[in-house]
C-alpha cells in the first residue's frame, strides 16, 4: 500500500486528509506542534485507523510521498534531512492538480493584491455563466484541495504563494497571472530568490499557456525575457498593451470595459487589480457586459480595506490583511484625503521608506500598535520630525486613541504594515480583534 505523509495539519493538512481517508493509502500525519493532532478531524482520523500519527520527523522516511504544508521553511532541519534521504515532497498546490488531471487553472501569483485579485476573477467568470472554483493560498476561503470533493469546474481560479511555489516541480497553469513583485518575506527568501520563486510560476509554460502580467512593474520589466508563453500585460501607466486605463475608463484592447468610478474598491491599486481580471477575462472571450457586471458584483474580502461602518461620525477600515510597508504605502494613498491611521507589528527585515513615505504623505494622526510601536515611534519623530503619533498596548486602545485624535468626519485606517505575529497568530485573527474592539465602542456609543 502507497504511503503518503501530510506534513502540517492546518487548514490545508486536514482538507487534504478529508480526501485521502477515502483512498486506499496508508496516511502519515506529522506536526510540530502536538496540539494539532487534538483537531476533532485529525482525531477522527487516527482513532479510527485511518491515518496514523508521527512522533519522530525521521520516521517519515517510509512514505512514498510528502505533502507539505508551505507554512515549513525548507531550511528547518528535519525537512533538510528529508530532503537528503530522497523522499519525494510536494506542495499541495501540485498534488491536487495532478488529481485534478491538469485541468484549466488561473493561477494568481504577486506580493499584494493576490487574494483580491483571485476572487475578483473567479466573480468576473461567475458572472459570465462559467463554474469556477475559487481557492488556494485565499485567506479566508478554501484550499485547492478542496476542489477534490466537488463537482468538476470548467476553471480554477487559486491564489499561489511563493512558498507554495517552492515544491511545485510540474505545475503549469493555462494562465498564470504575476500582479507585482517588491520585497517581501525575506526573513525566508533573498530577494533574488523570493523574484525567481514569483517567476517559476511560468516556468513549465508552453506556448499556447499565458501569463498576464503588469507592465509598469519594474522588477518584471526587467525580467520578461524569463517568462514562457504568451505575454498578455496589463498597466496604468501604457495605452499599447492589452488591458489599460485611459481617460478614467479600463479597457480591454479598444473595448471599455468599466469606469474605474464604477468600480466597488477604492484605490490605483485595485485599479490595476481589476485590469488583471479583465486581461484573464479576455483570454476566456468573455462578453463585454458580464465583465462589467462581475467587476461591479465583487465586495471585496475581509480584511482588505473593508468598510465597517461610523463610529461617532469617523469611517472606520480594516486592513488587517496590510502586512508589509509596500502594501502600507498602497493602502494609505487608496483614499485622497488623509487618514487617522493604526498601524504595526512584526518586522521581516523589510525597508521602512515605504512605510515612512506613506505615514508623511497621508497620516492626519498614527497610532502605533504591537511589536515594533517604541521603534517606529522613534523614527517618525527622530528621522521624520512626525510628532502626530502616540503608541498602544491593545487594539481596543488604538481605536480609542484613533477617536481622540480624529474629528467627525475623518476616516479611521486600520492598516498595520507588518507582519501581526507576536500578538496574533494571522492577519485574520488581528482583522477580527479590531472588527470586535470597533463593535464593543458602538454598543457603547
């Protein structure tokens, strides 16, 4: 009997041993942490015999294949050595599309705006009548491998982190979508390597597949030499490419698609977001209505610039998911005006100048929340003469703060700018403190 290993029971872990249990393999479950084996799924799983808990890393020498969470770094040392020993390992992402049989997959890869632009597509197709699966890397949504249990879909829409990308050997997506690249992640990367991991994206491309790609980013200006296939590129900036805004309208070729008025997300970025939707819609020969329609349907995610509402007159965001100073200086500029803003975290050896520039740029006032509030404190006011700025030791605090220094009629930016770790086990958990520090000072407002 085949044996394979599910290395990590998160959310990808136990969906992957949801579809395994039903195959006739014998099924190796390991985690760092013990406490994941106590998941009533995984329980399920090892009580009954149909799967069976490791203790020690190096007994997984026996599977005949390792299925990765990208949560691991490879450089931690029982991985290294699995690695020696020749066990095969992969990512899920690869596993399930070989499952799959290789199917249609839209494959959304960049530093920001990955998951907006995953979704917005997968609404875009929707829209149009097609049946789309709509996962990955999305956070909050479904695992890729979810797609194993269901029905079959015409095409997979899935968001691809880098570190997914790390153990997907075959992987070749009909469509593979590079939105941007700026440093990130690089207590795990060098920069070179984190741009070589976007780009392995396309490395199994053959010349019927495509890549969209955004043509005012620097970093893929200068590679696009190293991409395969088709070159579908989008831009803000350029007329003689293939989506584009022109004149406040983005089209596709010489066809408007959309006033970028009409569009229910605020900001440049999501401009160009939206233009990579339609660049896939386009190679899918969408009508021209339903691109609109989908475009104008989509809300918008969690934690990504969501609109919670006014509390004492101030419009309140949650931009939990801004992890990086990048992301942050995007963020802060989506609006005209300036903003009250609560901001960090947890750095990853990431510059601060975005981060400054945005906080100079578009900061009324800043409240500094988490790991690193003392230091980014310092800098403003030593480095940046931004005295407009106080520090917290809680969210329910920084909002409060956030309403002192505000007026009625300001704007309330939730947008860290790092990483939430340290105080939060993910962005989502951060996003959802703010949302119930927002709720508790409306019932008490």
């Amino acid at each position: 009997m085949r044996r394979i290993g599910i290395l990590g029971l998160g959310r990808v872990g136990r969906s992957l041993l949801s579809y395994l249990m039903d195959k006739d393999v014998e099924i190796l479950l390991y985690d760092e942490n013990p406490q994941a084996l106590a998941h009533r799924r995984v329980r399920f799983a090892i009580d009954n015999r149909k799967a069976r808990a490791i203790d020690n890393p190096a007994d997984l020498k026996q599977a005949d294949l390792l299925l990765k969470s990208p949560g691991i770094p490879n450089e931690a040392d029982w991985i290294r050595k699995l690695d020696e020993a020749g066990v095969r390992m992969i990512d899920e992402i690869e596993y399930v599309w070989k499952e799959l049989g290789e199917p249609m997959t839209v494959a959304v890869t960049g530093t920001n705006g990955k998951s907006t632009t995953t979704a917005w597509i997968a609404k875009v197709l929707k829209a149009a009548g097609k049946k789309a699966f709509c996962g990955g890397n999305i956070s909050p949504g479904r695992p890729f491998s979810e797609a194993l249990g269901h029905r079959r879909y015409e095409a997979y829409v899935i968001e691809v982190s880098t570190f997914q990308l790390e153990r997907c050997p075959s992987f070749r997506p009909n469509i593979g979508v590079l939105l941007n690249i700026t440093a990130d992640h690089l207590n795990r990367h060098s920069l070179e390597g984190y741009v070589n991991l976007k780009l392995s994206l396309f490395k199994n491309h053959r010349a019927q597949d495509r890549a969209v790609l955004n043509a005012d980013d620097e970093n893929i200006k200068k590679r696009l030499e190293q991409v395969k296939g088709q070159h579908i590129l989008f831009s803000l900036q350029r007329t003689d490419v293939d989506a584009y805004l022109k004149e406040g309208g983005l089209f596709l070729w010489d066809r408007k698609i959309i006033d970028r008025g009409n569009l229910p997300l605020a900001g440049l970025h999501n401009a160009a977001n939206a233009l990579a939707a339609i660049a896939v819609a386009g190679e899918f020969n969408l009508p021209q209505e339903a691109i609109g329609s989908g475009l104008r349907k989509f809300k918008g995610l969690p934690h990504r610039m969501q609109y919670l509402g006014k509390l004492k007159g101030r419009e309140v965001y949650n931009n939990s998911m801004c992890t990086n100073p990048v992301a942050f200086y995007h963020s802060v500029r989506a609006f005209d005006e300036p903003s009250v803003i609560i901001a960090g975290g947890t750095e990853k050896g990431l510059t601060l100048e975005p981060f400054i520039q945005g906080v100079k740029e578009q900061a009324r006032f800043v409240v500094l929340f988490g790991e690193n509030a003392e230091r980014l404190k310092k800098i403003l006011e030593k480095d940046s003469r931004f005295s407009s700025c106080v520090t917290v030791t809680s969210l329910r605090a920084a909002l409060q703060a956030a309403l002192t220094h505000s007026s009625e009629g300001d704007r309330i930016l939730f947008s860290p700018g790092f990483a939430s770790f340290g105080n939060f086990r993910n962005f989502e958990e951060r996003g959802n403190a703010f949302i119930q520090a927002y709720r508790e000072l409306i019932r008490e407002t």
